[in-house]
C-alpha cells in the first residue's frame, strides 16, 4: 500500500487494488492531474475537504471512479454537485471498490463552537484498518487501525486532542494530515509534541518532502507491517 499527501486532508491511498482519493479540497494542490482512479471519497462539507469547483474535471478525468458523499455533503452541496453521480453513505455502510473494502464511520464532525452548527462527517476504514483517515472527527473506531491520518491543526482541535486521539486509536503509524491552518512554525511545533508523546507502539511518521510517498506492505486484520518512506517514481504532480 502506498500513500500520497497532497496537502491538507487530501491523500490518495493505492492498496495494490484500488486508487482511493480522500478529501480533494481547496486547501489541496495535485489531485487535478490524478487519473486511473477507483473511488472519490469526501468525509464531509466544508470546502477544505471538497473543492466542489474543481471536482467535476477530475471526476470526468476517472469516468470509473465512484464518488463517496456523507449525506450532509450530498443534501447541502446538492446544488453545486448537481449532475454528479454519487454514492451516499453513513457510519455503518460498507463499500467494495475495486477488490478494496471501506466502511463509514463516526458521523459527526468535531464540535469548533457551541455557537457553529456541527455537520455529518464519515470517517473511511479502508481494509479492515489498514488506514483510516477520520475526516474532522476524533472518533475511535473499534478496529484497530494500522496506520492513521492524524490531525494536526483545526479550529476544532488542540494539540492534546490530538495527542489523546492517537494514544486513543494507537496505530502501529500515524502520518499528519489537516496541516495548512498552520505556519510552518505551527507546523514543526505540532509534529514534534505529537512524536514525543506518541504511545509506545506508535511511529509518529511526517510525509515526505513533496515527491515522495509513504509505502508498507499490505497488512491482514491484527498483523504490522514493514513501513518506509521512499522516492515516488510515478509520473503524480508534486503537492
């Protein structure tokens, strides 16, 4: 399995199966040139997670890729998604995608203020754990998850959230994701309290320079699996 952080909550997982892209928002660069693409999955509304302007282009770049929604996305965004073919999921529903499985979990996004409303957001459990990327949510699913997308920074989160979610899920790896709030003091900060107080177990492992990619062999259900970080030799725009 391979992944590539294209900015923000942005990340295409290959599983060796199926190309997955997560979360292609306006904070994210690199996903317009993507092609060969099984699924588009979108953990919720907000514009960060779903650029509905440059979505259309990329889905007609991968006729055969399947558009995943959390019902708030389909139902809100209903009109700047109109002519879209959408499959819509909530927490509980499993999806088989080109020889890889995902289920939807959690359903809420994290609360940023009593005041703000809170909207739907589906976590993406993809190969019974293999990777889960939580969308704006600190939910802990029951599987045990082998490597995690971790947020860094967000109006909803502060930096102990973050290390209390990882110590809560504790992954054999978290990779950081949910990023450009930061500076890149912001940045350096975060990733270094979230490496020192990773759970014992838990590799804390930032992505690469732009034009890598993080890879591990494909792990079954209570199995770890070999990580490392290696150049990307594919022809993806760099982030």
């Amino acid at each position: 399995m391979e992944l590539r952080h294209l900015g923000h909550s942005c990340v295409l997982v290959d599983t060796g199966r199926a190309r997955l892209l997560f979360d292609p928002g306006t904070f994210s660069t690199g996903f317009e040139s993507l092609t060969d693409l099984d699924a588009v999955l979108v953990t919720h509304q907000h514009a960060d997670h779903v650029d509905t302007d440059r979505l259309p282009a990329l889905l007609a770049a991968n006729p055969d890729a399947t558009l995943v929604l959390d019902s708030g996305t389909a139902t809100d965004l209903a009109a700047e998604l109109a002519g879209l073919d959408a499959r819509v999921v909530s927490a509980g529903d499993q999806l088989d995608v080109a020889g890889a499985t995902v289920v939807a979990v959690g359903g809420d996004h994290a609360v940023i203020h009593p005041d703000f409303p809170i909207v739907a957001n589906v976590g993406y459990l993809v190969d019974d754990g293999a990777f889960y990327h939580p969308g704006d949510s600190l939910f802990v699913p029951e599987q045990d998850v082998d490597v995690l997308g971790l947020p860094v920074g967000a109006p909803w989160l502060k930096i102990g959230e973050a290390v209390d979610f990882q110590r809560a899920v504790h992954p054999r790896v978290s990779v950081p994701i949910h990023e450009r709030l930061l500076s890149d003091i912001g940045v350096a900060g975060a990733h270094g309290w979230l490496g020192r107080l990773a759970p014992a177990g838990t590799t804390f492992t930032p992505f690469g320079e732009a034009g890598t990619v993080s890879s591990w062999s494909a792990s079954r259900p209570g199995s770890r699996s070999e990580f490392r970080s290696a150049p990307d030799r594919s022809q993806l725009s760099s982030p």
